[in-house]
C-alpha cells in the first residue's frame, strides 16, 4: 500500500470544507481488483494519523444500527470508516446523500423525537471502503461515487 497516497488523501479530506454550503467532503478508498491490500491494513493505516472507528455494512447487521453506530461516533467527534460490503438499502443510501449535500443526518421518528437532525461535526469524517468490482456489479445505486469528494484508488 502506498503510505504516502493515504497520506495525502487524508489531509485534503481534513481540508476540503466548502463555505458556501457548510459541508465537508466524505471519502471513498477503493479497492482495485488486482490489489491484495486488505480493509483492515488500510484502517490501521488511517488509525496511526486519525482517531477513527470502523463500522461494518454487511449481511449481518441493519442500516438502523449502521446509522446509529455512526451517529455515536459523531458524537464523540470521530471519524468512521465504513466498510461496504452488501447493497447500500435507501435507509443507510439516504443518509450518506443527506451527508455528502448538507452535513447532517436527518432521520424521521428517531428515538421518539418526530424529527432528529445532527450535523457531521467539524472534526469528524467518514471514509468509504469498498472494493471496485463490488462498487460496480453489486451496488444498485448508479451514482454511488458522486457522493464523494476525494477518492483513493488503492
């Protein structure tokens, strides 16, 4: 893995915030095929640089929980690498669209409250892993890379 690229794609993504709009690009890395790089050397790369968690999309678990883990740990003002590993379904889908154009989530009838609204804070962002193959043969959502600003190619 190129440790320098990695680098340089996490300090333009700490810089990148666009004032007219008050919102901080989301990160993709993308796995190339003929990569044997693994999720986790890339998270524990990010991890030397930057106080991170990773969260899981996978078979096993439900957007619900997905967004509240991210949630969490926005709260705690870290940044989340998010590794993708089944179709993004529209509850999980509408809330990183809802993150790439305003900021914030915005979720209805979240934890009793009718509408929950909570912006990505200033320290915190959110990193996408995903291999290329699956990003293009699985994902349903056709325009899944415009939701990101920076994007690795590993």
């Amino acid at each position: 893995m190129e440790k320098e690229k990695l680098k340089q794609f996490l300090e333009l993504l700490q810089r990148i915030k666009h004032p007219q709009k008050r919102t901080f690009d989301l990160g993709l890395v993308v796995k190339e095929s003929k990569s044997e790089v693994k999720s986790d050397e890339v998270f524990k790369e990010i991890q030397k640089e930057i106080k991170i968690e990773k969260v899981v999309y996978d078979e096993k678990v439900f957007d619900d929980d997905v967004i509240e883990q991210i949630i969490n740990l926005f709260k705690d003002k870290k940044w989340v690498f998010l590794e993708i590993r089944k179709d993004i379904k529209s509850p999980l889908l509408n809330q990183l669209k809802h993150l790439a154009n305003y900021n914030s989530f915005q979720l209805i009838d979240y934890k009793g409250q009718d509408v929950f609204e909570m912006k990505m804070p200033e320290e915190s962002r959110l990193i996408v892993f995903a291999e290329r193959d699956f990003i293009e043969n699985k994902i349903s959502y056709p325009y899944f890379y415009t939701l990101f600003g920076p994007i690795l190619s590993i």
